[in-house]
C-alpha cells in the first residue's frame, strides 16, 4: 500500500485500488468489489468471509462497516446507490483468511509493515524506552490492528503482553546483550511419540474442521512419516543425554520444526501453535497466564516469519517468554 494525505493505495495485479482514507479514526474505507480487485478473487468469496467474521464475532459489524452512496451510470443515465464499505479491521482480517497469490503477498505485505513498526528506532532497552515512550506505544497500536484472524486479541491484552516483554527487557538487557534464555527450566522426564502427537494433532484437525475453520488440505501430511522425523528431532540424544534436556526447549523445539519444516500441506502454523501448548499442557507446565490467546499468535508469526538463520534466536526468545 502506499499512502498520502488523502488515500492509501493498494498496488495489486489488477492495478492501483484506491481506498477513502479516513484518518481522523486512523482508519480506511473499501466495499466488496474494491476488496477483491485487492485479493485478486471474485466479490462472492470477500462476502463470505465477511459473513463468517461476523458471524464468528471476531470483529462487531456496528463497529467495522458503514455505507456509503455510489452513483453510478446505468443505460446514460446517473444512479445513485448505497452500498456497504468495510474498515482497516475488515480488510485485514480478510486478507488472512483469503487463499489467493495476492493474499499471501498482502500478508506478506503486512508482516513487513509489522516488523518495521517494531524495528525502526525501537532498540528494546532502558533509554530507548524511555526517550520514546509515546513512539513505543504507537507501535503497539500497529501491532494489535496486524495480528492474524483467530486471535482473541483486543488492545488491553497486547499492552499486557508487551508490558510483561518489556519488564524482561528492562531488567536484564538480554535483547540488546544477547542474553537471552539458553534453556529451560523444567527438567521432568516427558515422553512423546510420533503416535501421540499425530493422534493429538488429528483429533485438532477433527475439531476445527467441525467448526468450517479448516479445508481438506489441512493436517495432511505432504510427505509420510513427517511427524516422525520431528519427534525424533525433538526427543534425540547424544553422548547418553538428551539433546533437548528441559520441556521448555522440547517445547519450543517443537513449535519451530511444525511451523518452519511445513510437514503439512496446509495449516503448519495453526498445527504447530496447537503442538506447543499441548505438549507443554501434557508435561504439566502450560501456564496461561503466560501463553494467553494472542501470545501464542505473536510468537508462532514470529517463529513462521523468522529467517532460518536466526533459528537459535527465535527459540532463545520463546525460552525467555516460558520463564516464570
């Protein structure tokens, strides 16, 4: 999207869409049509997401949509009509959800508007904090308006969690010092087999595609034994010692390998999320105090969108989320 004073303006495949900017709520405005020129799909598949939105009371349709008079010309003659429009809330929320090519570059789109909220000028230390308290914040409103269809996420509970990020930042310094968590501390012996998590994972399948939130695709296996080569990943040991000594790091282990090998045709991250709170649920130590609904969606967008370079980074930071 590009913005200026008046519109921001999506660059899509069918060309440049221009959206009614309303900046005194910080917000835009589009209809059915305009959204799927967007996502590149036909305005029958934009209106049966928005009902399903609705209908699933992620978003209140009082609070998110509007009307708005069109004039249009039909047979030389102008007429004018009202046709519903949809806010930012809306347009996102579709536009995790929409399965096209143009979906997921406006996904794509939007994780890198999250990271640049995140990352430009906000080192996460004492002084930064404190000379741009007014800045952090802001960034935090983007945050909340970017994170994925599915969470139960409003603004109270992502000021909490950056809250609690920024009171570990704070005291230790670990981001900016790279020391962050190196393991766990929950050292019980768990066991797990490829049998229990695939059961466990099937059982996820059977309940969300119960509910129309998943299609055929989801949870099948792209290659066989896939599961078996992350649980054998995850339980390994060397020298006698397990590779992985603490729930924590088989945890978050865990996360990355369903979310980042795609051992699924579709639905890795909805899988993998699920796999990490269930495992840590089985070891006894799913805190939900700690993992609400919208930090399981932070972190697991974390893991999907990280680069493989910056694997031990990426766990280091879920190990310092798991500390008490």
């Amino acid at each position: 999207m590009k913005e200026n004073k008046q519109l921001i303006i999506y660059q899509a495949k069918t060309g440049a869409i221009e959206l009614q900017g309303d900046f005194t709520s910080e917000t835009i405005w589009a209809n059915r049509m305009q959204m799927a020129k967007i996502f590149g799909v036909n305005p029958q598949a934009i209106s049966k997401h928005i009902q399903n939105i609705y209908r699933e009371k992620e978003l209140q349709k009082i609070r998110t949509s509007s009307k708005m008079e069109l004039v249009q010309n039909e047979s030389g003659r102008s007429v004018t009509r009202e046709v519903d429009i949809y806010n930012l809330d809306i347009l996102i929320a579709v536009g995790y959800r929409i399965n096209s090519v143009i979906g997921t570059k406006f996904r794509q789109w939007a994780t890198k508007i999250l990271h640049k909220h995140i990352t430009k000028g906000y080192t996460i230390n004492r002084s930064q904090i404190k000379n741009n308290y007014s800045e952090f914040t802001q960034a935090v409103e983007n945050l909340k308006s970017l994170l994925p269809v599915g969470s139960l996420v409003d603004q109270k509970s992502v000021l909490e969690l950056v809250s609690a990020f920024t009171a570990t930042w704070l005291s230790i310094d670990a981001y900016d010092k790279d020391k962050l968590a190196t393991s766990g501390t929950t050292k019980r012996s768990v066991m797990l087999t490829a049998q229990e998590l695939s059961e466990a994972l099937t059982n996820f399948k059977f309940e969300i595609t119960k509910r129309g939130e998943a299609g055929e695709l989801f949870g099948r296996e792209r290659q066989p034994n896939s599961i078996d080569g992350i649980v054998g990943n995850i339980m390994q040991s060397f020298g006698g010692k397990p590779l992985y000594p603490t729930i924590e790091e088989k945890a978050a282990h865990l996360l990355y390998f369903v979310v980042k090998n795609h051992p699924f045709s579709d639905g890795n991250k909805r899988s993998g999320a699920y796999a990490f709170v269930w495992f840590l649920k089985k070891a006894g130590i799913l805190n939900l105090s700690i993992i609400a609904p919208s930090t399981l969606t932070v972190i697991t967008l974390l893991v999907a969108e990280s680069e493989p370079k910056n694997k031990e980074k990426v766990i280091k930071l879920v190990l310092q989320l798991l500390r008490k």
